[in-house]
C-alpha cells in the first residue's frame, strides 16, 4: 500500500468511501457524499491523501481550514476514511502520519478533529498519533438521516500541536 497525493480521478473512490462511513451512522452528520465540486472547493489542495493498494483506492485523508480569519492559519480539520475492506489493516494510520507530515510541511500547527464517541477506532487512532482529547460536546447536533435519525449526538474533541511548527 502506498499513500500519495489525491487527484481528481480520485473523485469516485473518494466518494464511495465517504458514503461507507457516512452508512455506518458513526463518521458524519453529513447525510450523503457530497459531489467532487463541493469536496473540492472545501479541502486545502496541498493537503489530501490517498491509500492505493495496487490501483485500488482504499482510503483517504484530507484537511479542511477551521476558519478564513487570519490567526487560524495554521489551523485545519481533519477528515480520514478508510473503507470497509480495508479496515483495521493499517490504512488509516499511514493516511493519518503522512497527512500530519504534509500538514506541517505546510506550516499547520493545530490539526482539529471531531469524532463521535461510539467511532473507537478513529479515536483510538487519533490517540496513537498524538491528538489528544479536549472534551465532549454533548449533545452537539441532531443526527439527520438513517436508524439514529433524530437522535440527539455527542462529538469528542480532539487537537494535535505540532510540535515543530508553530513555536516561535
């Protein structure tokens, strides 16, 4: 498996692998993949990966900026998913040490992430490369689709400082 830099012609498995995390009820409250425009016009361009595994895309992993306001420069939210096959395989922990590698070859110095607290495994990958927790906002948003619709949700908040960038 490598990881290298997510084309468009990425577009498709970018979008298939978002739906199956978006179908698990545990990754989002977006309720369907979002087309490759408004993915694109969202995400830093310099930031975005993908895990090929012998022409088959199986992950990806991408930073979106928390605001415009010049202070929060350095500061993006992550977004790694992996598909279902692919899972506990590895994929997500090289997505997510390249993506902190990129991201500070970028000047970031804050990496953000919002992670539902029955998603275990993303927690837990997070924890293993230096995000810590912040806290939980309970009952944050509503969850708009699917079994849990309606359903009240929490998200654990979680942030990795560089610590290379940043430190002047």
């Amino acid at each position: 498996m490598i990881i290298r830099a997510l084309t468009p012609d990425d577009a498709a498995a970018v979008a298939r692998i978002y739906q199956e995390g978006i179908d698990t009820g545990h990754a989002t409250f977006e309720p369907e993949a979002p087309d490759w425009r408004r993915w694109n016009s969202r995400h830093r361009p310099d930031c975005r990966l993908v895990a090929d595994a012998g022409g088959d895309v199986v992950g990806w992993a991408a930073l979106l900026p928390v605001s415009v306001r010049s202070a929060y420069a350095g500061v993006a939210e992550i977004s790694v998913y992996v598909s279902a096959r692919a899972r506990g395989k590895g994929a997500g922990r090289l997505l997510l040490a390249a993506l902190i590698a990129r991201a500070e070859a970028a000047g970031l110095w804050t990496l953000k992430a919002g992670i539902f607290p029955e998603n275990g495994a993303s927690l837990a990958l997070h924890k293993a490369t230096g995000f810590r927790v912040l806290g939980t906002e309970a009952r944050i948003g509503k969850m708009p689709f699917g079994p849990l619709a309606g359903t009240w949700r929490d998200v654990v908040r979680l942030e990795r400082r560089s610590e290379t960038v940043g430190l002047d």
